[in-house]
C-alpha cells in the first residue's frame, strides 16, 4: 500500500477512536452518572462496561497517534530543524536528536505519572457510602418471616407517616429528605439511592433504620423495631412497590 491511502486510513481510525471517546464520555458523564453502576444499564450495558470500552477507546487513540508521529517523523525532524536554529548546527543529525530528546520526554513524564498513580491511591478513613456494609441481619430474624406482596399505602406508608415525616416532611425537610416523596427514595442521594428494588441488601434505607449508618450523627434516632424493618425489606424485596394514589 502506498503512503496516501495508509495516511488516510489511519486518520480515519483516529476520528473513529476518538469519537468512540466522546460518545462513552458523555454517557459516563449525563445518562449513567457515577454510583449508577449497580442500579441502571443503557443498552445492556452498565457504567462500568461503558467506561471499559471508553479507555480501550483512548488507548487505541494514542496507538494511532505514535504510528502518526513515526509516519511523519521525517517532516517532524525537518520542522525542528527550521524552527530551532540552534539545532541547524548539527544539520539532520540536530534535528534527529531533538526529535528523540522530545520523544524520551514525553516517555519519562508518562512512566512518572503511571508511578505517581500506583503510589498515590488510598484508601478512604470513612467510605463515602456505606453501600458494601450489610443491613443488621440480626434484628430481621427475630421478627417471623413475612410472606407475600406488601400494600404500600396499608403499610409501608404508615410507618414513614408515624415515624419520619415530622422531620421529612411537608414542614420540615431535614436533610433535603421527605418521607412522602416517591422519588426521594429512588433517586440517588449521597451517592447512592436509599432503595434499590428488588436488593434490599444494597437499599441504604435498611442500613439507615436499622442504626448501621456510623457516619450519621442521629443514627440512633434512625432506629426502626424489627418487625418495621422485616416490614420495609419485604417491600424492597418485592419490587419496592409505590403505586400512584
Ligand atoms: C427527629 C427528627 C428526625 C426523624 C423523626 C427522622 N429523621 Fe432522618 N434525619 C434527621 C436529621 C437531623 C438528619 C441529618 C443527618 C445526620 O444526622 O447526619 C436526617 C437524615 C436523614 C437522611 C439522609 C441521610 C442520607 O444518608 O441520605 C435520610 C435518608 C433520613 N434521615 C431518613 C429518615 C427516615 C426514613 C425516617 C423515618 C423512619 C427519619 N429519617 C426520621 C432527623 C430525623
């Protein structure tokens, strides 16, 4: 293949990466934004495929760029060459090395920044979200196992009526919550939704009321009785069901 049609396949598989690049970015950045990974897909694929498939993306970009750079190394040496007189002295040669100078550069700052990546990861003192912690099992099983669909305004609703909504509700909404609110509890708040239907071992609401969540300075007050909790995990369980009224 001769030089021309080379360049302009490779051109064409730098525009193509690097729009892959663009099109994942912006579904890592609008429609499935951070902590969506365990809740939402698009397209069957959740946030952590899509962001797999946005750093092949950038990897194969900067792939075709180096084999642009060798493509054109020539031209490259020949404009440093005219740029930088103080070059000219050593005549191709000058260039040459300027060209490889830039080259061992680039490389040396990439391993720092690879090196300075590995070392500088640390763990957080307090998780942002205790979504890894389980619900206390415990307080569940002193409660008699529930069978069978909850009626969400029967039951479930009385308990955020009777227990929250003093605090998260029409008068006062503590925390940006309100107990009433469907989307509320649905929505992602502090990085996580408080119920996940269907996984009530990943609903922040369980840890919440059942006093596992350290980082809150009234989680005590938070404190549901068993058969409350039993009551709201067989709802979450069972699709977290909130019909219109
Ligand atoms: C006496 C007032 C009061 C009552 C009653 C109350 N809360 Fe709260 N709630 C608070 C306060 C104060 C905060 C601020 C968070 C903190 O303490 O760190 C809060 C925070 C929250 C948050 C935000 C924390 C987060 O991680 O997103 C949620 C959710 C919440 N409460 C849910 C509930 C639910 C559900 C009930 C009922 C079972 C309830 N609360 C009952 C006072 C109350």
């Amino acid at each position: 293949m001769s030089r021309g049609p080379f360049n302009l396949l490779i051109d064409m598989l730098a525009a193509a990466s690097l729009l892959t690049m663009v099109a994942t970015g912006y579904v890592l950045r609008f429609p499935l934004p951070p902590a969506t990974n365990r809740t939402h897909v698009l397209w069957g694929l959740s946030r952590h495929e899509w962001g797999t498939i946005h750093s092949w993306a950038s990897l194969v970009l900067l792939l075709i760029l180096v084999i642009h750079v060798v493509l054109h190394w020539d031209w490259i040496v020949t404009m440093i060459r005219h740029r930088f007189t103080c070059f000219q002295g050593g005549g191709a040669d000058g260039g040459k090395h300027a060209g490889l100078l830039t080259l061992a550069v680039l490389f040396t700052l990439a391993g720092l920044f690879a090196l300075a990546t590995h070392l500088g990861v640390r763990q957080r003192a307090v998780p942002l979200h205790p979504l890894n912690e389980p619900p206390d099992h415990a307080a569940f099983s002193t409660a008699s196992p529930r069978k069978g669909k909850v009626d969400f305004w029967k039951e479930v609703m009385p308990v955020f009526q009777a227990s929250c909504i003093t605090c998260h509700g029409p008068t006062r909404q503590t925390s940006g919550f309100r107990a009433d609110q469907r989307e509320d509890f649905f929505s992602s708040r502090n990085g996580a939704p408080l119920v996940v239907p269907g996984d009530s071992a990943g609903s922040r609401l369980l840890n919440i009321l059942s006093g596992k969540q350290p980082a809150m300075k009234t989680a005590a007050a938070h404190r549901l009785p068993p058969d409350e909790i039993l009551l709201l995990k067989t709802w979450i369980d069972s699709g977290a069901d909130w019909p219109a009224r």
